[in-house]
C-alpha cells in the first residue's frame, strides 16, 4: 500500500456536515428500516430515505425540530428516548440508530438494550471521553473538562454521562453483544493506533 | 376562489343500529382538480358544528370556509397539487341528510325518529361519495376535533382507501369529561319547552336551549391564556358594573352573542344526535386493547394535539400514537405550542399548515 492510497483510505467525508453521518450512510443497506433516536430535524433520515431507499422513522424530543422534521416529510415522533422505545414490538426496525446522545440519555445502558429489542442491529456514534484533550484539560485544570469537543460548563452540559471507547467496548463485553463494525474519527480522518486516546468520535455497529 | 355545494343522493344508507336510512344525500364542496390517476385525492373532515363549505368564498352565503386558511393554492392542502373534498356529515343540518329532513314515510322532518347515528355511519356515508367520485384510494383524509376521529375510523374501517391519516387535536374515544360537556349542551336544549320532543320544525325554534349549549362550547373550545387575552375583565360598553343582570363583561357578550348566531345556522336536533355520535365513539369497540383494534391500519399517520387543548388534551392524541407504534405504524406527531386552546387547529395554523405541506407532498411522491 502506498502512503498516497493509505492517505486516502484515512479519509472520511463529511455527510451534512458530520463525519459521523457519511459513516452511518455507508453502514445503513439499502431498502432497510431504520429508527434514528435523537434525529434532530431529520436530515438523516431524510437522506437516506432519498438516496437509500430506506423507510425512516424519528424520535426527537424538541418540538420545534420535530415540526421542520416533518415539514421536510420524515416521520418523527415528539417524545424521550429513555421511555419513548418501549412501544415499539421486538425486532421492528433493521437498524437503530443514536448518534452523539447515548451520554446524554438518563439511562444509557438501559436505551442499549432497548435499542437491541427494538432493532437486529444498532448503530452508535459517541464522542470520546478518553480523548487526550479531555485528560489533559482535566489534569491541568482540576476541573470538569472542557474541550472542542466538550465546550459545556459542566452545570450546563446535555451531557450526563462521559463515556470513552474502552468503557463503551466494556458495556458491550458485560451485555454479551457482537461488535460488527468500528469506527474511530478525529477531525474528518480514521484513527486506527490507540483509539481511546486519539478518537474524537467512535461508531460502532453492534448486534446480538 | 368562489365555490358551490353540490348533492348527491342514494337509495339507502344502512346504519350501525340497524336501521336503513333511505334515501339520503350528502352535500359537498370540491377545491382543485382530480388528476387522471385519481390519486390525488383529499377529503378533509369538518368538526361538530362544520360543514361542507370548507374554502373559498361560498356563492351563497359570500363567507370563507372553515378551514380557508388550510385548504387553497399554495396552503397546507394546496389545490395546486390536490383534489380536495369536504361534504357535511350525516346527521348534519347543512344538506346532508338529518333530523330536520323530510321523512318520507311521513312527509315530515323526522325530528326525534330520526335513528341514533354513530362516527361509523359518517364515514360510510363519506366512502359512498368516495366511490360515486371513482376515487380508488384517498391520498389522505384530515380533520380536527370530530374530524379528526372520523380520519381514525376511516384507516381503520377502510384500510386500502386510504394512503395517509391526519387527525388533529381528536381522540380514539370520548372520554367522561367530553361526554359531559356533550350531555350539558343537549340537556340545555331538551329543557328549552320550545325544543318540544324535538318537534319545532315551523314553529319557534328551541333557541335558548340552544344558544345556551353553544356558549358551553365556546368556553371548551378556548383555553383560560386565550380568554384572558381575548376579554379579561373587561366591561361592555359602560365603566361600571350595571348591578343587574344584562351584559357587564365582555366574555358575557361573547357567548350571547355567539349563542344567538349558532341558533340561525344549526338545527338543535342536530345537536342532540352529532354529539350522541361522538359520545359513542370507541375506536377500541370491545377489543382487548387500542393497538389490537389499529390492526387493520395500513396508512401513514400526522398527528397533531394541541398545548392548550383541555377539551381533547394531548394525552388522548400520544395514547392514540403509542398503540400506532406498537403496531409499528408510520406514524409522525408533534404537540404544537399554542394559547387557543381546542380552537387552536382552525386559528393558529402557520405551523400546522407546514407540517401539512411537507407530510402530504412525501406521501404523494411514494404513491406517484
């Protein structure tokens, strides 16, 4: 493999402006039916509805994103993801996905084994807690973190529970669940060498 | 746009109770053009005290429709793109069939023989226009509040007729405190001595009752935000308290004032029998549970409730989409924020007619 090749392998685009999207767009099979918790507006779901042939379905928990969501015509329902799973029958979807919100879920191992009832296979992005800046924001400071990534003051932070990608492959090992695919993101690129350290984002597809 | 109410009339129409209706005929206005496929068709449900003049100008009257500011070119159901239908319910007093109708085994209005109907029998009547039309499938139907239940009994009862389902600010059942409200407005009318059994067709009209009924409404209809902003305690034309009973505060105004109108444009008759219907409506009808009787439910559902509705408050409406979920149904809803209370969908509709556009137009391509 020549360095130009391997360069351009490391290279992730950006889908809607988030590099994590354009790799849940290359996991998700066409003609498939996908949930998306936490979708926002729905432009995921809309794009691989237009490009994919996929039947989406949303949960968003603000109203005014749920409007424009079904303003640009996906199917999105104004609701929480903690209870919001628990009408769905077992096996409903092909794919469900959460996408930079299982830190900020009140129950996060709990929406995973929902997301696994619920769905054959999940998929889910989440920002790396184990990132160096983060450590060593935290070692300098004294204080919560607060990083590109993490920008909150920690009394206003959506996020509830820091996660990183060791304690995330833990969780999975503890509830016996297969890891199909991983992805580790800094910036727009792949990172394959000491993820936990250097990931600023993990995908993860994950099935029984 | 200036438009016309049309009639069709058929033989008989047979009825949840039993009894046959024969004949009857149904009023409706038409917005837009039906395309060749015939699949863009829209027939859009009005609410208790509605009827067919649902856009446009009427020819007879020269008053906008209920939902004019939903239903026209470029709106939330764009007659750009739709054929939109609105006929008046059966029961109704605005030409469809209803108890101020001759009967014609008497040559009278039937008045109180007119036989007890339900949402069901709304609908039927809805689907023999449907197929007098030759439309194989709705793109969608909509309403709120009445109509919204019958757009809930349509997926249910007519599951490959319709492409979509929008019911707005409605309820798969009435409960305790909407039937009571129901029974107040028809005990009104009934303790009216004018109401007479129901036999006033050509004599004095059972007004009071009526306006009475009608003023309970109205209260349901708005929320205590919107009342407050509307009137407050505001007086009527004097600075200070008349010290008597006529008019002092300006909310009292209101309802005389919209009680008294009611009384010139429906027929308490038809009060009593609308508001039975929706009384007995019971999506579930004796089945182990709501999601069990959506099973024949094949459409795409936009469900929208209301912030300040507490006549059918948004929990009736997430009950309505949780058992739609665990049918895993298509099924998309959103609680809008607003201070009008029930009104909210006739009134407040900016947000409503965006979701609208953007729902129908996505439906459309999937079935083009």
């Amino acid at each position: 493999m020549t360095a130009q090749t391997a360069k351009k392998q490391a290279f992730v685009r950006e889908l809607l402006g988030r590099s994590d999207y354009a790799i849940i767009s290359e996991i998700v099979e066409p003609g498939t039916k996908v949930l998306d918790l936490g979708c926002g507006e729905g432009e995921l779901l809309e794009w691989l509805a237009a490009n994919k042939g996929v039947q989406g379905r949303g949960v968003e928990i603000s109203g005014v994103k749920v409007q424009h969501a079904i303003g640009r015509g996906v199917s999105v329902y104004q609701g929480d993801i903690d209870e919001g799973l628990a009408d769905y029958p077992d096996q409903a979807f092909d794919y469900v996905i959460l996408s930079q919100t299982l830190q900020e879920t009140l129950y996060p191992r709990h929406v995973l084994q929902e997301m696994l009832r619920v769905g054959r296979r999940v998929i889910v992005a989440f920002p790396n807690f184990g990132h160096w800046t983060v450590r060593y924001s935290m070692l300098k400071s004294g204080r919560a973190p607060r990083t590109k990534l993490f920008p909150y003051e920690w009394y206003e932070s959506p996020n509830i529970h820091f996660l990183t990608v060791q304690d995330f492959e833990e969780l999975v090992a503890l509830e016996g669940l297969v890891i199909e695919r991983r992805y580790f993101l800094s910036g727009k690129s792949k990172v394959t060498l000491l993820p936990n350290l250097r990931a600023e984002v993990a995908v993860y597809l994950v099935r029984r | 746009m200036i438009v016309e109410a049309n009639t069709v009339r058929f033989d008989s129409i047979t009825l949840d109770s039993g009894a046959t209706l024969a004949p009857v005929e149904v009023a409706y206005e038409t917005y837009g053009e039906l395309n060749a496929a015939k699949s863009n068709a829209i027939l859009v449900l009005h609410a208790f005290s509605g009827d067919a003049h649902a856009a446009g100008i009427s020819h007879e009257s020269g008053k906008p429709g209920w939902w004019d500011n939903m239903i026209g070119p470029g709106k939330g159901f764009d007659t750009n793109r739709y054929f939109v239908i609105c006929s008046n319910v059966l029961g109704g007093c605005r030409g469809t069939t209803g108890p101020g109708s001759i009967n014609p085994a008497t040559g009278c209005p039937y008045a109180m023989r007119f036989p007890v109907i339900t949402i069901g029998d709304m609908v039927r009547l809805q689907k023999m226009l449907i197929d007098w039309f030759g439309i194989p499938r709705l793109l969608s139907v909509s309403g709120g509040s009445m109509g919204g239940m019958q757009a809930l009994e349509w997926a249910v009862s007519y599951p490959d007729r319709v492409v979509s389902s929008i019911p707005i600010a409605a309820t798969t059942r009435h409960s305790a405190q909407q039937i009571a409200f129901n029974e107040v407005g028809r005990q009104a009318i009934m303790a009216d001595p004018d109401w007479n059994e129901g036999n006033y067709y050509g004599k004095q009209l059972p007004g009071r009752g009526l306006s009475v009924a009608r003023m309970v409404g109205h209260i349901t209809y708005m929320s205590d935000d919107s009342m407050r902003e509307k009137f407050g305690r505001r007086l009527r034309g004097k600075e200070n308290f008349g010290f008597g009973f006529d008019v002092d505060f300006e909310v009292e105004s209101y309802l005389r004032y919209r009680g008294s109108q009611f009384v010139n444009r429906f027929d308490a008759n038809s009060y009593l029998f609308i508001t039975k219907a929706m009384d007995y409506f019971d999506l579930t009808g004796g089945r182990a549970s709501l999601a069990a009787a959506l099973e024949p439910a094949r459409a795409r559902f936009l469900i929208i409730s209301f912030s300040s509705d507490w006549l059918y408050p948004s929990y009736q409406s997430q009950e309505t989409v949780r058992a739609l979920r665990a049918r895993n149904c298509d099924v998309a809803y959103v609680e809008l924020l607003s201070n009008y209370g029930h009104d909210s969908f006739l009134v407040d509709v900016a947000e409503q007619a965006d979701m609208v556009r953007g729902f129908l137009s996505s439906t459309f391509e999937k079935v083009q």
